[in-house]
C-alpha cells in the first residue's frame, strides 16, 4: 500500500517531480565538478611549476646579495639549488606609445624558467623576451624604449635604453592576469620583460630564488608544512649573511671617511607570495 500510495502521488503530480529530481541532480553534479576540479587544478599547476622548475623562496635584502650569499645558502641544508637575479620597475614604451610600467627581469639558467610560446629566447644585451599576454607576435622585432621620466638610479642599472623583442613567454612567476602593483605611472605592472644578466649593470643582486630537495604537491597541506619546516633554516642564513655585507660595508664605509650604513632589511617570501 505504500508504494502504490507513492507512486499514485508520483503520477498525480508528475512534472513537480521531475523538476525537484533535475534540481537535486544538478546540485549533485555541481557538487562533484567542484570537488574533482580542485585536484585537477592543484595537480596542473604542480606539474607546470615542476617543468619551468618554480622557486619555493624567493629572498629580498635591502643591501643587495651578493654571489656569496648565494653559494652560502645554497648550502643550507633542505636546499636543492640557489640562483640570483636581478629585478627592476620602469617606464617603457614601444615607438611612439605611452609609457606603461614594465617589470624588467634577467633570464635565469636554472630556478623560475621562462615559458616560450613564440620566437626565441634572447641572445645579446639588446634583446629581450616579452610577456605574451601583453603582446602578439606581430609585436617581435619591435623595440621597447626605457622612458625619460625614469630616475636616474633606474638608467645607472641599464647597459642601455632600447630592447628588441626576439620572443615571447609565459612565466611561472605570474600565475593569473593580474602582474602586480608599482610605485610609478599608473600604479599597474603592464607585463614582464626578460633580458639577458649582462643587461643589468648592477654590483649586487636584487633577489636570490631558492629551490627545495623535497618535492611534493604545491598549495598543499604537505608543502605548507615543508615550507615552513625550511623557513627558520633559510632565515637564519639570509640574517647572517645580510649582517656580514653589513659589517663589510660598515668597514669600506670607515675607512672612506663616510658614514654608516642603514641596518639591513631583508624578507623570505614563498611561493604564495609570487607577484601573479
């Protein structure tokens, strides 16, 4: 009697309920893609960031890093391999455009590798690699200008003012639209721009990028906890080497006749940290 109660119900009121089972179904599908997308995003990016071997740390002092300090905590134990790099905000423009804020980076060899979708990868200080979401192919073999407007120390960093673009990529660093903020122009990051280290004539670097021995999944529970196992570790030879640059300078500083220099300020930022 009850199933012929319910399935007199079912027919009397047929297309209510077809509609509450399509709703609960739609709901359930939902549900399911959302749970399955998160691995599969998860999963992508890992494999991604292993392929262009993506940094774990990225380090930043306010008195620049030396080649030392990047053998030094290469060596710090958890650490698979270190590199240096040099990073630089500035006005350019292409011909007769406006000017826009570019984030100029040196092309690395080992850590953080750019992806190549068109062209080539730059050979001579004049070249460079483009952001291809910020330009189309149609725009290789145009020349990038570095902008009047620019202050001075920006220029003092440069061996020039113009760059070819030979190539475009994509870059592990910037991992969404959005390139970041700036201190100049519009307050907006445009896009990247790689050259080649001997593009950039600075006496320190402006970064030292650091990879780890242990390899698990990004943006997991596992690599949260790698991380921050490796953390105190990288601090501590990031914090000893910035106060040996510091004691050096204060000595060259003394013996010139000048005055000290400012404390040093120095940051270990991680993946989740990364511009994009």
């Amino acid at each position: 009697m009850v199933f012929k109660t319910l399935f007199r119900t079912i027919r009397a009121s047929l297309g209510r309920y077809i509609a509450i089972l399509a709703i609960v179904a739609l709901g359930v599908g939902f549900f399911t893609g959302l749970k399955s997308a998160q691995p599969s995003m998860q999963a992508t990016a890992d494999r991604y960031f292993d392929a262009q071997q993506m940094y774990d740390f990225q380090l930043v002092s306010s008195l620049g890093l030396t080649s030392g300090d990047v053998e030094a905590l290469s060596e710090t134990e958890g650490i698979q391999s270190a590199e240096g790099g040099y990073r630089l905000e500035a006005l350019a423009h292409i011909g007769e455009g406006e000017d826009s804020v570019w984030q100029f980076l040196s092309l690395p060899e080992r850590i953080a590798l750019p992806q190549l979708t068109a062209g080539r990868m730059p050979e001579q200080e004049g070249e460079c690699l483009a952001d291809d979401s910020a330009f189309s192919e149609d725009d290789i073999g145009k020349t990038i200008t570095v902008s009047s407007e620019n202050e001075e120390t920006t220029f003092s960093q440069l061996t020039r003012t113009e760059y070819t673009i030979v190539g475009l990529a994509q870059s592990p660093r910037y991992i969404s639209p959005d390139r970041g903020s700036a201190s100049m122009g519009s307050g907006e990051i445009a896009g990247f721009l790689y050259l080649p280290s001997g593009a950039f004539q600075s006496d320190v670097y402006h970064e030292i990028l650091l990879r780890a021995e242990e390899d698990t999944v990004v943006f997991s529970d596992e690599y949260d906890e790698m991380i921050e196992g490796l953390r105190p570790a990288v601090e501590t030879a990031l914090n000893d080497q910035a106060q040996q640059r510091y004691e050096a300078l204060r000595a060259a500083s003394a013996q010139a006749g000048g005055g000290e220099p400012a404390q040093p300020a120095v940051s270990v930022l991680g993946l989740d940290s990364n511009a994009g």
